[in-house]
C-alpha cells in the first residue's frame, strides 16, 4: 500500500510586515487525516502561519504545497507565486474557521453555506442545498437554515462556521482560534464538534489556546515562539516535561500540571 | 378661481406636464449614469493604481467644488467648440451625471469601506474571486448602507433638474417661463410649476422609503417587531 504524502508541506515560510518578520523560516507537514495544534504565545505568528496556508497572508518567502499544489516557492530573490487562478482552486478546498466567525450578515445560514459550493466549485443550487442541509444537521442547526446570523449565539455562529467550511467539501479545515472569541460556557460546545470531525478523520491545523483540548484531540502539536516553531512533538512528547525550559515554562503557565 | 382651474389650468396643463416628463427622463438617466460612475470611481479609489487613484479625488473635487449651473453652461458651450454638438437635453444629462456621480462616489467608498474586513476575508478564503466577492459579499452589504443617502440624492436631482433650464431644455421650469413669456401670469405659472415638482419629489420620496424596506434584510424586519 502506498503511504499518502503530506496534505500540507511547508518549508522555510517566512512572512514580513514592512520591516517586521513574524514568520522566520516555518517548517510544516500534515499528513490526510491528521489533526495538528498550533500553540504558543501570542504575537508568536500563529495566525499569520494559519492563514498563510490559505494564501489570505502572502508568503514573503518560503515553499507552500497544499495537495500536490504548490502555491509559492523560491527564497528572497527568486520568490515566486502560483498564479491567482491555481491559489484560488486551492483554497476553496482548504476554507478557514475564522475567531469572529466572519459569516456572511446579509445572508441566511442556508445562503452562507451555499455561496462556496455554488459561485466556486460550480455546484447546482439544489444539490448546495442539500449538502448544505446535511452539514448544518451534522453541527447540531438542522432548524436555523431560515436565520440570520445576527440572531444566533456566538457559539451558533462558529458552528455555522464549521458547517460552511464543510460545505466545500474541504481536503482539510484551518481554526484561527476558533473558542477565543466565546463566552466560556459555549466553548465546549464547538470543541465537541471539531472532536467529531476528528473522529470521522478530517485533516485539520488548528490554532489554538486550549491547551486540554490540544492535548487531548492533537496527533501533533506545534509550539511556536517569535515567528518560528521551536518544539514539535505528540501530546504525551510535549507535555512531558523533558522538553525545552521554554516550552515547559508556558505550558505550566496556562496547564499547570495537577 | 373658476377660471384658473377650468379654463386656464387645462389650456397650459399639457406642456407643463410634458415638461415635467423632461424633467424626470433627465433625473432617472442621469442617476443611473451617476449610479454607474460613483461606483467605478468608488472602485477605482480602492483597487487601482496610485495615479488613477490621484485623477480620480481630482475629478471629485474639482466637480464637486464648482456650482452644477456653471458646470452646465462650461458642457453646453465649449464642447462645441471642441468639435462636440450636444442637444441641450444630452449636455445636461452629462453635467447631471458627472456631478451626482462625484457625490455618489463618496457615498459608496465609504459605504464599502464600513463593510467589515472578515466578510471580504471570508469570501476570499474559500476561493472567490475579488470580483464575486464584491458581487455577491461586499456590495450587497454596502448597498443596504448607501441606499438612503443615495435616495435624498435622487430627490435632490429631481429639483436641481431645474437648473437645466438654462441650456435651453424644454423641462418643467423652462415651460413654464415661456408661457409666462406669453401670458404674463407669473404667479399662476410658478403656483403650478411648485405644485408639480413637489408632487414628484413627495412621490419620489415614496418610492425611495419602499425601496428601503425592500431591501432590508429579513431578520432586521424581525428585530423591529419583536421590540
């Protein structure tokens, strides 16, 4: 049987602001199946990472490949992009679970879930519908299709999220920190539903500042300080406490042992 | 009174009315013309380059600093002179829409620039095209914002219509003088000239507030109730 390759590779990203390098040469691989936490304090260039991936950053420097598609490779001088078309392509297959949900106001839930499938990937309407349909179900909103998204909770919106992004029938789902903007009581309603699309073996990176929760549904997490990934490593390697002092120090700072 | 009514209304009825239907083809082709260049100028103060950009706050500023009657005249007599003939009506429609679109511009930056950032993010990030994203994200949003400005403009237009007037347009007020210039009933003539204009302005005031509630969205519809 052939081992599939990375979903996701990731060398040596870099990525400036003017003058301010947040990503400083990221190296990254995700395997078909694999859930992958990012962590690490903010301002480490967590987002910025995850958002790269999906093109919505521009790589200043570096190797991206999602799929088999590279989408920008090349160091300083010779840097280079793939053309919009090809950067577009990918990207419906890798959609983003956004902190403030970013729904689409002026649309119903059903109508946000059907944009993608129907304007990108050339569905008919009646067959967005239906996949539509079933990815609200299966996020628990089977009879918000008709709402708003300024009347839904905070957690109803990231659900309609998540659903969106399934929508597209994603190869893989970025999480930009996708409870932080929550009231806590409704944070572990949306960590169940990342746990079952683990379960039912989506690709997925997600940023992340629940740190139980990476420790328990992460196959890898990533620690990131200052722009670069400085541990990496399964749950049980990075919770150890036989890691770096660095690594050590944070997490004892937000997951205090018991 | 009798007179006014019976005889001299019904004898003058028909060319103000004819009049004001110059009136209103003016005001409805020229803001759909202004429509159309407010909202590429719009576009172009966000996407185009840098000196595209610079010629296009000039032409803002510029229209919008000169009284629309002098525009009129300066379109009416020196685009002969370039080799140019317009009838007055189409020179009108021009200043019309070259001035409304000025404004109209400024409505729609600012009406796209109050769409939230995520929405474009959002539309962007599963594979839009800067173009859709814009069609069926960005300006439906911002539409909703500008709609009621853009309606007291509307109405605006209607009355500044008038202005055409003096390149020789045969619209509502022009009519009027020259049956004045024959009658010497000014009062009676203007009565019925006010008259009508606030007719189409409280009419257009109408369908503009309709407009508006169509275009709410239904969830906005159902908040309001609830309170």
């Amino acid at each position: 049987m052939q081992v599939p390759g990375p979903i996701l590779t990731v060398r040596g990203l870099c990525k400036s602001f003017g003058g301010n390098q947040v990503l400083k040469g990221v190296d990254l691989e995700v395997r078909k199946g694999e859930v992958v936490m990012i962590i690490g304090p903010s301002g480490s260039g967590k987002s910025t990472l995850l958002r790269s991936i999906n093109m919505l950053e521009r790589p200043t420097a570096g190797y991206l490949s999602v799929n088999n598609h590279e989408l920008c490779w090349g160091t300083d001088g010779s840097f280079q992009v793939a053309p919009e078309r090809d950067i577009r392509k990918v990207r419906a297959k890798v959609p983003i679970v956004f902190q403030h949900f970013n729904l689409f106001k002026h649309l119903s839930v059903l109508e946000n879930l059907v944009q993608g499938p129907i304007h990108v990937l050339g569905r008919s309407r009646k067959e967005a519908l239906a996949t539509a349909r079933e990815r609200l179900a299966a996020v628990g909103l089977a009879d918000k299709g008709d709402a708003y998204p300024a009347e839904l909770s905070g957690g109803q919106q990231q659900r309609v999220g998540i659903a969106r992004a399934l929508a597209m029938h994603p190869d893989m789902i970025l999480f930009d920190e996708p409870t932080s903007a929550l009231d806590p009581e409704l944070v572990s309603g949306i960590l169940d539903v990342i746990r079952e699309l683990a379960d039912r073996g989506m690709t997925m990176v997600i940023v992340t500042h629940e740190m139980s929760f990476a420790r328990r549904l992460g196959d890898t997490i990533h620690f990131m300080e200052a722009g670069e990934i400085i541990a990496s490593g399964s749950p049980q390697e990075l919770f150890s406490g036989n890691g770096s002092a660095r690594v050590n120090a944070f997490l004892n700072l937000i997951a205090p042992s018991p | 009174m009798y007179d006014y009514l019976f005889v001299w209304a019904p004898r003058h009825l028909p060319s103000l009315l004819q009049g004001a239907g110059v009136t209103l083809q003016l005001a409805i082709i020229s803001m759909c013309c202004a429509l159309v260049v407010g909202l590429l100028v719009a576009l172009g103060h966000l996407h185009a380059p840098k000196w595209v950009r610079w010629l296009l706050k000039a032409y803002v500023e510029i229209w919008r600093d000169i009284p629309l009657i002098v525009q009129l005249l300066v379109i009416y007599f020196t685009l002969p002179q370039i080799g140019i003939s317009l009838p007055g009506f189409w020179a009108g429609i021009i200043g019309l829409s070259l001035n409304l679109g000025a404004y109209i511009s400024e409505v729609f930056r600012s009406a796209i620039a109050s769409v939230d950032k995520g929405q474009r993010e959002a539309a962007v990030s599963i594979g839009m095209s800067t173009v859709q994203s814009y069609c069926y994200i960005i300006l439906p949003q911002a539409l909703l914002v500008a709609v009621p400005t853009i309606g007291g403009y509307f109405i605006s237009l209607l009355k500044d219509c008038a202005l055409v007037s003096f390149i020789a347009v045969n619209e509502l007020l022009r009519n009027g003088q020259i049956i004045i210039s024959s009658t010497f009933q000014s009062m009676e003539v203007y009565m019925m000239v006010a008259f009508i204009y606030f007719v189409m302005s409280f009419t257009a005031s109408i369908i503009v507030r309709q407009v508006e509630r169509l275009l709410t969205p239904a969830y906005l519809v159902r908040a309001h109730k609830r309170t």
